[in-house]
C-alpha cells in the first residue's frame, strides 16, 4: 500500500527522519515546516494522511487539525497527532479537535505504519463514498451529505468479561452514548450482526488469558453486517505484539490500561461521529442506486432495471427448461383521465395501479412501470394457463373498484393486459416483450378490459 504523507513539524531533523523511514516504505512524502505551511500544503498537495506535530510556533497542532476537520473539503483527511506530550489531557484536547490518533516521540516504526496503512485504508473507503455522493449531488439526485454531529447517543457494545471495569467504562459513556454490556464473547459477534439497530461502535477488552479477543475481531470483520462497524480495543501495555495484530487485522483504534476516562470518551465520539459521516455517505450512494433502477411515482422498478434483469431471468430459465411468463399492462383512455380530472389525478391513479398490481404478485415476481400508463409484470417459474389465471384475477380487481383521485371524486378504471411465455432457448428479451405488446395491441383492439394472449 501507498499513500501520500503530509509531515509537519518545525525541528528540520525530525522532518528528515520521518521522511527517510516512510520513503523506505515507499510512501510519498511531503513536508511543512509550520501550521500555516500545512494548511497550505493540504489544499495543494491532498493528502492521504497527516502526521502533525502539537508544539509548533505561531499556530500549534491542535489549532491546525482544528482547522482542518472544520473545513468540509479536509475533514475527511486522516490526522495523526505526533507529539512528546504523553499525558491523557493532553491526547483529549487533541482528539477534541478531530484528530484520529496520537503518536508518543521516539515513535516506534511498527506502530507508525499500522497506524498509517489502517487509517489509509479508511481513507480510501471514505473517499470512494464521497466521489459517489459528490456525482449524485451534483446532479440533484439526492440531498447534500454533512458531517452529522453527537446530538443523539451512540450505539455502543462493550465486550468485558469483568462486571466492574465494565461499569466503570459504561458509567463513563452514559452522558453522551448507550452502552450494551456482553460478558460474553461466544455470542457477541452473533448478537452484534443479528441486532436490530446496528452497533455504531464495538469496543472490545483483550484479556488473552481468559478469551481469544483477535478471533472475535475476525469473526466481527468477516460478517457482513459488522464488516465496517468501528472496533476499538482496550489492551495492557505490555501486549505489544497482540496491539499490532490488532491494528493489522482491521481495528480501528485502541486505549491502553489503565483506560482514561476523558480520553476514553474523546476516543468514542471519534469514532461513532466518522462512522455516521462514513453511513451517511453509503445511504446517499445506495439512494442513488435506488433511484437509477426504481420510478420515482409508483415505486416499481423501471425500464432500465427491467431489460437488465428480465435479460439474466430469461438465459437462466431458458437453459434450466423453466418456465416465465410476461404481462404488459396498460390503462384503458388514460389520456381521458388526464384531459377531465387532471394530471394530478393521472398520477394517482397510477400510484393506486401500483398497489394493486404488487397486492396480487409474490416477492419472486418482477413490478415495473416502462413508462406514461404502461407496465410489465414479470412471473417466474409461471405457465401460460397459471399466468392467464393472475392477469384475469388483476384484471377484475382494477376494474371492480373505482379509484380515487381526490376527496370526493372516484374514476373507474380498467386495463388491458397482453400474455407472452418464455419460448425455447432461442427466446431473447427482446422477442419476449414484442410478444406480449402484439398480444396488448390485440386486447385493445377486441374492446379492451380484457386479457389476450400471444399467438406463440
């Protein structure tokens, strides 16, 4: 892996030296030598990850990591405060300004390059998600992503086996976050992946005389409902090596004991406010997904999605010898509910035809609205005599209550509906949905609020 490293410090000789080590690691690495330099640098160069060092002139580490998380174009940027301060206020104040890690002077080579890899490789997830939700928001397809603050509690799991280092930690949680205590670990990845609301952050106390707390680590990161939830993990001091494979493994940060109360709870809000940011991010690109394959009036799935899918379900039921049915569907004198009561009124009438076409379809069955008054219901795993028998009972059931379009106004209305089944394996998509359009064609023709089926 690498990544470009933006160092700052003001003593030239620990420049260099950070700067000869990640060149070795092949990094590319760039340098500043004070906070006005840095944020200069930031907007030139775009970093993958900062090391800043917190005792500088002029404007110190903390008023720069300040300045960077604050402005919505940097606060993505990883920050790894490098400092000779070791004492717990002096991490708080820095983790209080947004910075994701501390580093003790000397700093020890292994810890910099887990640290830096683990927060590159965050990096890189975020950064996809925020090209994404850039694109869609660029073209309006969905609200503007924000940084979401600590307004409302987070979602913590605590794995301890021990009931009072456990309630001292919860104790220190409950003003600003909801602790859900597991003492234990055989059900805590089970329980954490079957949760009804996920977990915003695990945090995990390593006691490798009593559990193997690396395995539930792994199991966390291989279940796809816990694979991106933060995990930070308390460890002794002299757990050096557990620590690094820990970090290597994917955990997202660590408290060493005995644990600061203070810095315990900066170290939380960190990580619970970048997990909303990161989820806030993935529901913007998984509603414009939704929004390229659905139709924004009814709710069904669109052209787009039909032609790609029905494309897939024909090869496989083709050359399995299954069998597939499809209905075109269309609304009898739309254009004369438009004309007398409105488009306002069309509308609804189209948003109530979706609900009664999915009240008599299975979950299997494929909805779409292919455009104005037309629709393509897709039946799998459906012959043409049972599939005669739905388009009949759908039939009746659009045509045997009136819809409304307002307060005291009623439509009725009816449609036409055209049947095709899959053929042999030299079928195609195409030939399919001409099949059943012919067969809607000759519904319309022969007097409409009827079903036809193709001649093939």
């Amino acid at each position: 892996m690498t990544a470009r490293v933006l160092v700052v410090d003001d003593i030239l000789a620990n420049v260099r030296l950070l700067e000869a080590k990640l060149s070795a690691e092949y990094f590319e690495v760039v340098t500043a030598m004070n906070g006005l330099d840095a944020l200069e640098a930031i907007h030139r160069t775009k970093p993958d990850i900062i090391l800043l060092d917190v005792m500088m002139p002029g404007i110190d580490g903390i008023e720069v990591c300040r300045r960077i998380k604050a402005n919505p174009l940097t606060q993505h940027i990883p920050v790894v405060m490098v400092t000779a301060l070791d004492q717990p206020e002096d991490r708080v104040r820095g983790l209080e300004a947004g910075a994701d890690d501390f580093l003790t002077k000397p700093v020890n080579d292994i810890s910099l390059f887990c640290r830096i890899k683990s927060l590159v490789r965050l990096k890189m997830l975020t950064d996809e998600l925020r090209i994404r939700a850039d694109a869609t928001d660029s073209i309006g397809l969905v609200s503007k992503t924000s940084n979401q603050t600590m307004e409302r509690p987070g979602h913590v799991m605590l794995v301890d086996l021990r009931d009072t280092s456990a309630d001292r930690i919860a104790t220190a949680l409950s003003e600003k976050h909801e602790v859900h205590h597991v003492n234990d670990p055989s059900k805590a990845a089970e329980l954490a992946a079957a949760a009804a609301a996920p977990f915003e952050l695990i945090i995990i106390s390593l006691e490798p005389d009593r559990f193997d707390g690396l395995r539930l680590c792994s199991q966390l990161r291989s279940f796809e409902a816990t694979r991106q939830t933060p995990i930070l993990i308390l460890v002794d001091p002299d757990s050096q090596q557990v620590l690094l494979r820990a970090l290597d493994m994917g955990v997202n940060d660590y408290l060493m004991r005995p644990v600061d109360r203070q810095e315990l709870l900066a170290r939380v809000n960190t990580q619970v406010r970048r997990w909303r940011y990161t989820e806030q991010l993935r529901s913007s690109v998984k509603a414009t997904i939704e929004l390229a394959i659905t139709d924004s009036l009814t709710g069904l799935y669109n052209r787009r999605y039909l032609e790609s899918h029905l494309g897939n379900l024909i090869e496989h039921f083709s050359n399995r010898g299954k069998t597939l049915s499809v209905l075109a569907i269309d609304v009898d004198f739309f254009k004369a509910i438009n004309d007398t009561h409105g488009h306002d009124a069309g509308d609804k009438v189209l948003q109530e035809l979706a609900v009664r076409i999915k009240m008599h379809t299975r979950s299997i069955d494929l909805c779409c609205r292919t455009g104005g008054e037309e629709f393509v219901l897709v039946l799998p795993s459906t012959d043409l005599v049972a599939a005669s028998i739905i388009a009949e009972r759908l039939r009746k059931s659009i045509a045997s209550k009136s819809f409304a379009v307002g307060k005291t106004h009623a439509v009725p209305v009816t449609v036409s509906i055209g049947l095709a089944c899959l053929g042999d394996v030299t079928d195609s998509l195409d030939k399919i949905l001409k099949r059943a359009d012919e067969a809607l064609y000759a519904a319309k023709r022969e007097g409409r609020n009827r079903v036809a089926r193709s001649a093939a």
